[in-house]
C-alpha cells in the first residue's frame, strides 16, 4: 500500500521545541482519546498575552511516531482554539506554478511559517530509508472562497522531488474551537509517509502604513488548546489534543 506524508499544519497544522522560549519545553499536558501510538505536541508563544485584545503570536506544532502499521496518513484535521486566529489582510498571495516547485524564493514575500520533517521511504526491493527536509509555508490566499496555505518541502536525491500540502483554513463554532485547519495529505515520489514534523505558524508585515500579524492570540481564561484528528488509508482515526497555559495580562 503506498505510503503519504502531511505538513501541518498544519493546523494545523498543529509543530514544537525547537522555538526558544516556547511552552513545549515543559513537560505537555496530552489529551489521549486514543490509543494508537499517535503523538502530536504544539505551543503558543509568547505565553503572557493579552486577556481580550489579539496580539502578535506564533503558533507551533509537531508529531512524531505517525505511523499506524502499514496504513499511511491520509489527512490531519486541526481544530485551533476560539481565542486564535488567521488575518492575511494585506499579506501578499503566493499562486503556485510550476516556478514554484524549483525556485524556492519564488514566493518569498508570501511566507507565513517554516519547519522541516522527517520521511520513511521505500522503494520496491529495496530496504526503507529516511530523508529530511526543511518546508517553508506560504499564504495561498483564497481560492474559491477558502483561505489556503501551501507548504513546500524538497526532498533530495534518490528522491529529487518538491512536495507541496494544501491546508484550508475555516472558521467554525465548536465550543472552545474557532478555526479548523484541513490537511489533506499528497502522494509522494516511490512509497513514502511522515514519520517526524515540526512547523512554526508566524509573520509579520506591513497593510496601510500599520503592522499586521498572520496569526493572532490573546489569553482569556488561562489556556490555549487545540484538538486533532489523524486519519488513515485504512479507515482508522487517531484524535487528540493539547492543552498549554497561558498568563492573561490587563
């Protein structure tokens, strides 16, 4: 069965330790309504942030152990909490063409996050290896109404190939959650599926003489979270989620 990889998230996403300063560098508060040995982590940073006015955040997320035996990743469903969110008012659009799969500062004003993962790959007769990239994310804007972000990794010989993931982004009313990021995983190059991932959600830039943030958050009650679901080719989903504190200021 051929194998697949997703980005973030995502969502979202939804990414983790390898930002100074983040929450993930204590020890995670994991939400497990599963038992598979499906692992996903993330962080808000900076943790102090303003009790009822959005502010200039990042988020991060990250997974390791995405493997459900010989069942690949299908797609990653991110569920972002309520006191979270996306503005690309004035950013500019990245329209993704064949340019952009072999020029990686071909939409370099449209970047929103970077990060990297890790795939297994295996090819007929052959023994499974790992190859790492470094993904960049862009703001894909809104095709057909659906605000979108591509993440663009390279993968290096044998492989030679660019992945691009397609993440849409919408705004829900679920309780605590407020935005949900859809991942839907792509084919890769021989046989391939994620086994590793971290993604940092941030930028700053300038609309109408006044600075603006991709990703906005502010602290109402003490916490941030988001929920997850991973779904694989053979019909099993793995949910979850985390929880991370946070200090409200006036």
């Amino acid at each position: 069965m051929g194998k697949r990889w997703i980005p973030i998230l995502v969502l979202v996403a939804s990414l983790a330790a390898a930002s100074a300063g983040i929450a993930v560098a204590s020890p995670p508060k994991i939400i497990r309504e599963s038992n598979l040995p499906i692992f996903l982590n993330g962080g808000f940073k900076p943790t102090r942030l303003p009790k009822k006015k959005l502010a200039p955040a990042h988020l991060t997320l990250a997974g390791s152990e995405l493997h459900l035996g010989p069942a690949p990743l299908k797609e990653a469903i991110f569920e972002i909490d309520k006191n979270v969110a996306f503005d690309t008012r004035g950013l500019a659009v990245c329209r993704p063409r064949p340019e952009f799969m072999t020029m990686p500062d071909f939409c370099k004003g449209t970047r929103v996050g970077k990060g990297e993962m890790e795939f297994e790959i295996e090819f007929p007769e052959t023994p499974p290896f790992t190859e790492k990239s470094h993904v960049v994310a862009y703001n894909g804007g809104k095709p057909g109404g659906v605000r979108t972000i591509f993440v663009l990794g390279y993968l290096p010989n044998p492989v030679s190939a660019a992945v691009v993931t397609t993440v849409k982004v919408s705004k829900i009313h679920n309780g605590r959650y407020g935005t949900k990021l859809v991942t839907t995983i792509p084919p890769v190059a021989g046989s391939g599926s994620i086994k590793e991932f971290r993604l940092e959600l941030f930028r700053r830039f300038a609309y109408r003489h006044k600075k603006q943030s991709f990703l906005l958050a502010r602290c109402a009650d003490g916490k941030l979270q988001a929920h997850w679901d991973a779904v694989f080719t053979d019909g099993t989903d793995a949910p979850g989620g985390f929880t991370r504190p946070c200090t409200p200021q006036p």
